[in-house]
C-alpha cells in the first residue's frame, strides 16, 4: 500500500515569502545554517506522518467540515532550538483562531491514529536547518502581519535531493 508523507499547514503569500527570504539573507550569515527556500516557507499545524491514501480521504473529510474564522497573524518573535538545528520565526502571542484550528486538526490526527508530538503546540515557520552551533538572533525589531484564510494539506516530496513541500488541497476560513 502506498503512503505519503503529509502535514496540514499555513502557507504564506508569496510577497511575504520573499519578504522574508532577503531579511534573512541580511540577518544571519552563511556559516548559521541551510536556508529553506522561499516556497517552502510555511506553519504546520498538525504533522501526520507517512499515511495511506485511505486515511488521507478520511483526514480531508474531518478537516472539511471544521468551522473557524480566518484571523490575523503577527510575526514578532524568532528563536533557535539548537537540538533539531532550527531557527524559527513565530509569534510572541500566537492568535487563539491558530491555536483552535492546530488543535482541531491534531485531534483529528491523533484519533485517526497519526501519532502526535507531546511537546506543546508552538507554531513557527522554519527558516534554517542544520543550524546546530549558537546563533546570534536579530533584534526583535521586526513584524510582519497577514491573513490567514485558509489551510492546506501538504506533501512532503524528496527528489533529486530536494524537499518540496506539494499543496494537495486548501480549506478557507470564515470571513
Ligand atoms: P519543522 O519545520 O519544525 O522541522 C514538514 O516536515 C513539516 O512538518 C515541517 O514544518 C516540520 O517542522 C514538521 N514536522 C516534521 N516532523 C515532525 C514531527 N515528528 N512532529 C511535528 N512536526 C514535524
């Protein structure tokens, strides 16, 4: 039976994207770790794993009928975790429409049989791996703010040594 590495997550409009991606050029040198590309800059919501296609219809059933507003979302705050070798941008208070909607989906996820991290939900984009030595952080002089009115399911797909994340399919948010 085939599966496919799948997460729902908050894409970003592709201005921001490349917003971001010269910030970071401007703000953390070479040598602190490898930049993730501009398209693959997103938020995960709820990590699903490797999944069969039967769970995956499933799954895209639930996620169809979750009710929730779009909202609002501050980028104010980065951070390093020194141990996965992340360096993240992230909120200071992150929106509770964010938060209901990642737990909506990775209760979903769990009772489905998608094994869920217990470490607590801190929704962050990405923005160098490998990043495993101390990293001077930018001031947190920075914000950037968006809507977020929809969500997606993604395919993580590695080829010719590349990961690129494939948007299956979108949900909007209410107005
Ligand atoms: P990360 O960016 O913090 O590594 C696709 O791999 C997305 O799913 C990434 O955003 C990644 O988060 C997240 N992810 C990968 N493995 C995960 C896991 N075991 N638990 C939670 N999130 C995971």
């Amino acid at each position: 039976m085939s599966a496919r590495r799948l997460f729902f997550g908050i894409g970003l409009p592709e201005p921001l994207q490349q917003q971001l991606v010269r910030w970071r050029a401007e703000q953390f040198p070479e040598e602190a770790g490898r930049p993730i590309a501009a398209a693959n800059l997103h938020i995960t919501l709820a990590f699903l794993g490797d999944v069969s296609d039967e769970k995956a219809q499933g799954l895209q059933q639930l996620a169809g009928r979750i009710q929730q507003r779009a909202f609002a979302l501050d980028l104010d705050d980065a951070g390093h975790w020194p141990r996965p070798g992340v360096v993240w941008l992230g909120c200071r208070q992150a929106p509770r429409g964010l938060l209901q909607l990642a737990e909506m989906l990775r209760s979903q996820a769990a009772r489905s049989g998608c094994h869920q991290s217990p470490q607590p939900f801190h929704p962050h984009i990405t923005l160098l791996r490998n990043a495993t030595r101390p990293v001077a952080l930018p001031p947190r002089n920075f914000h950037w703010r968006f809507t977020v009115d929809c969500f997606s399911l993604y395919q993580s797909v590695f080829s010719q040594g590349r990961t690129r994340y494939r948007r299956l399919q979108s949900w909007p948010l209410q107005e």
